[in-house]
C-alpha cells in the first residue's frame, strides 16, 4: 500500500494553496508521489493522493492517464524515452531504439530489463530537431547528438556504473 | 541580407542567463520605461509595429490584447513554452540563453493588459529550461521586478511556472487552459475566446515565448525601428528552427521574408554533401509540404509561405533531402497525430487513427490498391469539423504529402517496396506501438 512521506504530504498540502483553484496542483503532486512510488503512478497512488488532496479519485486518474510522462505501469531505474518523429525519425531515432533495447536486453517497449534498469518507450518529439537523435532519461536535461555507438555505450555505462545519473534535477523542479 | 542577430544578440554569452549580465547588456531597461507609459499606449506601439503571434497562427498580438473587455474582472496572461509542434525548438533556446527576456517581455505585457497574475507553462519535458526559469523567476523577484509595487510604479505582478505532463494539445490555447486549471488538456469551443473567457473564465492572454520576448525590443526601439526587419505585413525578425538534412542545423535569426534558400545554404551550411534538396517542411510537421521545386523562390514571411499553400507555423523548417522515403517520413508524421489526438471529436480521433493504420499498412507491404486515394478521401473529412486544429494540422501533411509525391506512394503500394529505399533498411516504424 503505497504511502505519501512526511515531506511527500507537506509538499501537497503547499502546492495546494499554490494556484488559485486546488485542482491546478494535480500534475505537480502526480510527480511528486510518482517519484516516491519508484517512477509509476498505481491505483495506490491515486488514492493516495485523492486522500491528501481531497479531490476525487477519478479527477486525479484522468489526469494521470492523459499525460504521457505519468507512467501507468512499473519501469526500470532509468526510463529511456527516445524520440521517433519526424526529424528524429529520418535521422535515425528509430534504429537507435531498437539497438538499445537489444543491449539492455529487453523485447518490448515498456518492458522493464531483468536487471531492473532499464525500460525504454518510443516518445513524440522532444524539441530539439536540430540535435537529432536524442533521448531524455527519466526527466533529466536531454542527451542529444547521438550516434549508434553513443546510445550503446550509454546502456552500458548506465548498468556497469549502477548507473548513476549526473543531477537529479526533476527533483528540484 | 543574412543573419541577423535583433531578439538573440546576447544569446552566445552564458552571463545573460543570469540576472546581473542581462543587466550588464541592457536587460530591465524597458519595464522602467513601459511602467511610465500609458498601459493603452503600449498596445498602440505593439500594434504598430505589426507583431505577429509567433507560436503558429500569427495573429496580431496587439489586437489581441485590445480584445480584452473592461468588465473589471481579474485579467491573466499566460506565456506558452509548450513548444511541442515537431521541428520546432526555438523557445527551449530562448529560455535557456535569455530567461529574463521573457520575463521582462511578460511584464511588460502583463502591464499592458493590465493582468496581476501571469503564468509560464512550460511543457514536462523542458526540465533543462525550467530550471534556468525557476532560477531566473527567483531573481527577478528577489530584485523587485516581479511582485508587489514593482521599482515603485504602484503595478503588481506575479509571475509563477506551470510544468506540463507530456501532450501536445497543451500548446493549443484553450488546451492549455484546460490543463492549467487541472484537467485533462482537452480544447474548448471557440466563442468565447480566452480574452472574453479563459482561464477559470477569466479574461486571459495566451501568448508564444517569442512574442512576448519581441515586445522588449519594440519598447526600446519603438514602432518604426522594429519595422525595418522583415516585410510590410510580416515585420520583425523570427527565431526559425531548422533541422534535418543539413550540414548546420540550429535556431537561426533572420529578418521576415528571408529567402528560404538563402537560410539553407548560407546559415545551414547546404545540404550534405552528394545528396540533393527534395522537400522541405516550412512551418513544423503541421504546415503542408514544399517540393524542391517550390522552394526555389520562397520567401520566410506569412503571405509567401501561405501563397504556396503551406504555412509559416512556428518557423520549424524540416529539410530533406533525397535519400528520404516520404511515405516513410508521413508514417512518422501521422503516427505522431494519432498519438497526440485527445480524443474529445471523432473525426479527429478515428480520422488521425485510420490515417497511421493505412500509411502504416502501405509501409509494412500491406498496402492495397485504393490506398492512396483513401489516405487523401479521409484527410478531407477531418477537416473544418473539429473544436480545435488538431485536425487540420494531421489532415494537412498528409494531402500534401500524397498529393506531391503520389508516385512513391503509388509504387509502394504496387511493389510492397520503397521506390528510395527497396531494401528497407532504416524504413518504417517498426515500433508503433
């Protein structure tokens, strides 16, 4: 049964007064208890959240499964997200997820690794065209100018150095 | 005329993010000087200089202040960095290298509608870029710019970021509302507009990053000045996003009406070498494809592009060249669409789901004969028939797309194959879902 923290409940309850209606808190605590549950949003956490926020369960699931960054299902420590569209698309994006879910050893999208490590999702375009292909790693700052090479060497730094990410800014935000 | 660096002047120096080296390069020099004028004034100068929504219509941006009642209802004014229309990037660059831009930009604006509460929202994925403006944001206020009785003008403002979750519809103005206010980010019917009706029904401006960014430097230099860039109806400068097949891609500053040749042979570097221009995407994956041949005289301002049948949209250029397949490069277009749909109008939804199962079908060699004709018959029926320009903006690529390149979409289907591609390597989406 998944639990808000003490600094998880304080933080819904400031986001709350935030903005001028309390419905408008929704995404920033979906965030905030998707981080404590380990990257995914459960029924659990819904109710949680329903619970601490005072808002109808439903209300919180539609938004939940609206956005494509609240994941709805478990995912690895590191949730590759590549971008395939159009620039990304002719430039490679593709082919660069496929070989890097073979390296990390994972046959389906949203599939997490035996390791644990690793999911990878297909995701519409990031924003940044000009640095194609690219990927974000959970809400992290982009890794962009990628090549074949890169993005293989990226699963295999992630999983040998237990893969740390640099910042953890999604944290912060 | 070549580059030209009017709105991204300082954009190469890493002090102008933060406050005291926008400072150091003229930064908050204008909100003194708009904090003593008259707030109708500001929108007569905006207006004047002809500035033109950046984010993909191109409205007026001074006659859309000026829709505004005076019903002494509470005004907002929210700046969408959204940015999610496939090409485009330019946004994420301005608020990474010039975040007070934009917030001095807003507080100019902000006056000017006389609105006390204004919101960033700022696309999920821009993690890098909210940072910078949370950071930015805090200075700001530390320093008295934003808040109560700003540098003792009596005018209050608060400016707060709004992080999205990950939809494209959120760049939709009255998606955008809708998610703002906590709900999914579907689009609203128009009447009421956002300045009548808006967020939680409150008169509300929705303005692109780059507009409001624009707004700066027409109080500095006022009306006339701003008008020597660009065209007698599309003045200024813009932030054009180019990508794809070229040697340099990058944000590039160029005057309105810049050739788009130009803009690909001189500041892209030309196409890779041995491969030839094919199409070119002028306004992001929304704007109807230019064959090569179109390209050839085309002019960077809103009346060419739309002469050409296409549209400037946010200044994304997606270049390609001729080692694309273009059934290939509408797959990815139109998976897009289906994905982003919200749902809320069925020609929308089952349109943009018909369109990726078809394109789809063709590229995986499972194309039949009728296919072609079918992809252009359901794209016309999503037309005109949806809240918002979703649509449209799915339907329109993809009546260009078969529509100037018929043949490979032709022998595609006929033989189950790529006319550019015949071994398939590196062709379709072979992760759809």
């Amino acid at each position: 049964m998944f639990k808000l923290s003490a600094e998880g409940l304080n933080y819904v309850q400031s986001e709350l007064t935030r903005y001028e209606t309390k419905q408008s808190a929704i995404i920033r605590c979906l965030y905030r208890a998707q981080d404590e549950n380990g990257g995914w949003v459960s029924n659990d956490v819904i109710n949680a959240l329903s619970e601490a926020m005072a808002i109808p369960a439903p209300q919180i699931e539609e938004v939940a499964t609206f956005y494509t960054m609240f994941n709805r299902k478990p995912v690895g420590k590191y949730h590759i997200q590549v971008c395939c569209t159009l620039t990304c698309g002719m430039m490679g994006g593709r082919e660069l997820l496929a070989l890097m879910m073979k390296e990390a050893g994972v046959k389906e999208m949203g599939e997490v690794s035996k390791d644990g490590l690793f999911t990878f999702s297909k995701v519409e375009c990031l924003g940044s065209c000009d640095t194609a292909p690219m990927l974000q790693i959970n809400r992290e700052p982009y890794t962009e100018n990628l090549t074949f090479e890169k993005g293989l060497k990226l699963v295999q730094d992630l999983r040998t150095k237990g893969g740390k990410l640099e910042s953890q800014i999604s944290k912060e935000l | 005329m070549a580059e030209v660096k009017y709105l991204s002047e300082h954009y190469d120096k890493k002090e102008y993010r933060s406050l005291e080296g926008y400072k150091k390069h003229g930064g908050y020099e204008q909100l003194p000087k708009a904090l003593k004028m008259e707030a109708a004034k500001i929108i007569d100068e905006v207006k004047a200089a002809g500035l033109r929504g950046r984010g993909g219509a191109g409205f007026p941006c001074g006659m859309k202040w000026g829709f505004l009642p005076n019903n002494g209802e509470p005004r907002y004014l929210l700046c969408n960095a959204d940015e999610s229309e496939p090409g485009t990037f330019k946004d994420r660059v301005m608020m990474e290298r010039a975040p007070h831009q934009l917030i001095e930009g807003m507080l100019i604006a902000a006056f000017a509608v006389k609105s006390h509460k204004a919101y960033i929202y700022i696309r999920g994925e821009y993690t890098g870029p909210a940072m910078i403006l949370k950071q930015a944001l805090a200075e700001a206020k530390a320093a008295g710019y934003i808040g109560k009785n700003i540098l003792g003008s009596g005018f209050d403002c608060d400016i707060d970021l709004f992080i999205g979750a990950g939809a494209y519809i959120c760049g939709e103005e009255t998606g955008l509302i809708s998610s703002l206010e906590g709900y999914k980010g579907q689009p609203k019917l128009k009447p009421p507009f956002p300045a009548v009706q808006g967020y939680l029904r409150k008169p509300t401006i929705v303005n692109n990053v780059e507009t409001l960014a624009s707004v700066v430097n027409i109080i500095r230099d006022g009306a006339q000045a701003y008008r020597k860039y660009g065209t007698e109806k599309s003045p200024g400068t813009k932030l054009f996003s180019i990508s794809g097949n070229v040697n340099k891609p990058g944000t590039y500053e160029v005057p309105l009406g810049y050739k788009l040749m130009d803009l690909i042979n001189n500041e892209c570097g030309g196409m890779k070498p041995g491969r030839s221009l094919k199409a070119v995407i002028p306004g992001g994956s929304s704007a109807p494809v230019l064959t090569a041949k179109e390209c050839e005289n085309a002019s960077m301002d809103y009346e060419c592009i739309a002469s050409l049948g296409s549209m400037l949209g946010s200044g994304a250029v997606i270049v390609i060249d001729d080692s694309n397949c273009m059934v290939d490069v509408l797959s990815t277009i139109s998976h897009f669409y289906h994905h982003e749909s919200c749902g809320q109008c069925t020609p929308c939804r089952e349109g943009t789901g018909w369109v990726e199962k078809i394109i789809h079908s063709i590229v995986h060699g499972h194309g039949k004969a009728g296919d072609v004709d079918l992809l252009i018959k359901v794209a016309d029926n999503m037309k005109g028939r949806t809240i918002c320009a979703l649509a449209d903006a799915a339907a329109l690529p993809v009546t260009s797309f078969v529509t100037k390149f018929r043949g490979e979409f032709e022998y595609f289907v006929a033989n189950r194959k790529s006319m550019v591609k015949p071994n398939g390597a590196n062709l379709g989406d072979a992760h759809v879902h």
